[in-house]
C-alpha cells in the first residue's frame, strides 16, 4: 500500500478540484486551511485511521463542536477526493439550538445605533454598507453585485456558488446609494469600492464595523457584517413566517441553514413560555 501521506502536490490538485466544482473563493480558502491543520496535526506521519479518530479528538477539545463539524466535513472531502475513503470519519452530533444567546444577537436598535455612529463619524460609505447588507440580506461577499445599474433597476442578480438569484433593493435604499454614487463620481459597476475603484475587501469592513462599537454602545463581539445578514432573517420571518421564502432569499440550499437564522432569542423564548401560563 502506498504511504498515505499530504503532499503540496495533493493539496494542489485538491485546489483545483474546488476550483472546477466551482466552489466559492472563501470556500476554498477555508478548505485549505482545514487541511493544512489536519496536515501540521499529522506532522508528517503516515496517517491510518487510528490518527485520523486522534485528529477528531483533538478537534472536539479544542473548538466548538459546530467548528469542528466544518473542519471535519473539509477533512472527508479531502480524502475521498484523495481515495482515502475508509479514513472518513462522522461528523459530532449537535443538539439544535431553541434559541441563541443574547450575547451574540444584534438587536435592531443596535443594527440602529451602529449605523448613526457611521454617520457621526462621517463615514457615509460604511453608513450605507451596512444598511445595504442589513436592507437586503445578502453576504458581504456579495456586495460586488451592488451596482450603479442594480440601483437604477431596483433589484440586483447575485452569483454565488454556482448559482443565480434576484435580489430586491427597497426604494428608500436605492435613492440613498444613488445620491453617493453622484456625489463620488461612480457612474458604473459597484457601489462599494475603493478610492482605488476595487471592492471593500472583507478585512477592511470587518475592522471599520468595530471601530464603531464604543460610540454606538455595541458589544464588538455581535458586531460583524454576517450578523446583518441575521438581523435581515428574523425580521423577515417575523413578518412573512415563510421558511422556504427567507430560504430562497438568502441563496440557502437548505432550509435547516436557514432555521439557524431565525433562531429567537434567549429573553424572547423565555417571555414566550411565561405567556403559556401553564402554572396553576
């Protein structure tokens, strides 16, 4: 049997197939990063399935075990594309949250005060950066697709992961992207970019949106461009109470993803026990 061991050149051609199964850049990027670890893990030994239960283990004590499951779902595309079937390995059972914790849900006067700290600190470019992910649902990834002739059509098609979707941008929003995009001279493509002309990278959006914490009294640990895109589910759901709507309009290709989404919070849950009034 040949030795079983992770080569550049097998991590090279695993980046190609992600690449042809036309995987998403972040998707990719994440993979490869699992891998590595699983590689540095290895430390150059010949792995057999006794290591790879040893890897496992590793992961349950050291991440949550939700992270863990991503990892471990990167590790077994990796080796079936390798052939290393019999090395695959179950993923941790997780028991499915009733409802998250207070600590990690942005409120909407939160999302609110968040957005009049950009205004305050005159950076009108994050201001509408985040109602726009906020407004529409959509991954920061995503905002590339925000562009001069979305807004002048009021809907935008989004390109991810192989597939296409319509997505609404509400009036209110659209004149407010088109003032600043007369205002700096954007006549064409996205919104969202650079005075270079190039998108706002993922990094740069992340650290403007802390900066932002103190002034707008937000604890920085909620506050993230992904946590938009939540704040966006629930206050859909609570008004249409369509899954399978909220899931189409997020690209989901599951609906179990998206339950994630509307998960309500610890506080909510517990008045909507109080209200049942079953203590005699």
């Amino acid at each position: 049997m040949k030795k079983r061991i992770i080569t550049a050149e097998l991590l090279q051609n695993f980046k190609k197939m992600l690449v042809n199964e036309e995987r998403s850049s972040n998707t990719i990027e994440k993979y490869l990063r699992d891998i590595r670890r699983f590689a540095d893990f290895m430390n150059g030994m010949i792995i057999d399935k006794s290591l790879v239960l040893e890897y496992k283990a590793y992961l349950e004590n050291s991440f949550a075990l939700t992270s863990a499951n991503s990892m471990i779902a990167a590790l077994n595309t990796f080796l079936k594309f390798v052939g290393w079937t019999d090395m695959c390995i179950k993923q941790f059972k997780v028991q499915r949250k009733t409802y998250c914790s207070e600590e990690s849900e942005l409120t909407k006067q939160e999302y609110i005060a968040l957005v009049r700290a950009a205004e305050h600190k005159k950076n009108e470019r994050l201001s509408l950066l985040i109602q726009t992910i906020c407004a529409t649902g959509i991954r920061v990834s995503e905002l590339e697709f925000i562009t001069v002739e979305a807004i002048n059509y009021g809907e935008a098609i989004v390109s991810c992961k192989g597939k296409s979707r319509k997505v609404f941008i509400v009036k209110d929003l659209c004149k407010k992207l088109q003032k600043y995009a007369k205002e700096h001279n954007i006549t064409s493509g996205s919104i969202f970019i650079t005075k270079s002309g190039k998108p706002i990278s993922r990094c740069n959006i992340w650290r403007e949106m802390k900066a932002l914490c103190e002034q707008a009294g937000v604890n920085p640990n909620k506050v993230f461009p992904h946590n938009l895109r939540h704040l966006f589910a629930r206050t859909f759901y609570r008004i249409e109470k369509d899954i399978a709507k909220l899931a189409d309009i997020l690209g989901h290709e599951s609906i179990n993803t998206t339950r994630i989404y509307i998960i309500s919070s610890g506080t909510e849950h517990r008045r909507k026990l109080e209200n049942m009034r079953l203590i005699i």
